[in-house]
C-alpha cells in the first residue's frame, strides 16, 4: 500500500483561484476608476430643469 501524505492538486487550484482573483480585481479598478476599456471616454450629462410659474388660485370669499 503506498503511502500518499500529500495532494498536488491543491496547490494548483489555490494557483488558479488566486489569479482569478487577481484578474476580478485589476477588472474592477478600471471599471470604478473611470478608466474603463473605452478608450478614457469622458461622459458629461447636462440636465436643466425649469419648472413653470405656478401662482396659487385665489381665495374664495
């Protein structure tokens, strides 16, 4: 019977998880940072409002 003390997969998929995380993370910091893969677009929204004059009805009486 042999004696198998140890598993050499565990390494590996600690290898894999870890650079998985890494790529989640580098991905991330572009798309919060403003970066993104665009190109460096900047986006500007204009947004003007104008609420009509409202005057209250006058009182009855």
């Amino acid at each position: 019977m042999a004696d198998n003390s140890g598993n050499g997969a565990t390494p590996v998929l600690a290898f894999i998880v870890g650079g998985l995380v890494v790529v989640v993370a580098v991905i991330d910091f572009f798309m919060y940072s403003g970066g993104g893969f665009g190109g460096g677009d900047t986006k500007s929204v204009d947004v003007n409002i104008k609420a009509p004059d409202i005057s209250a009805p006058a009182k009855p009486g």
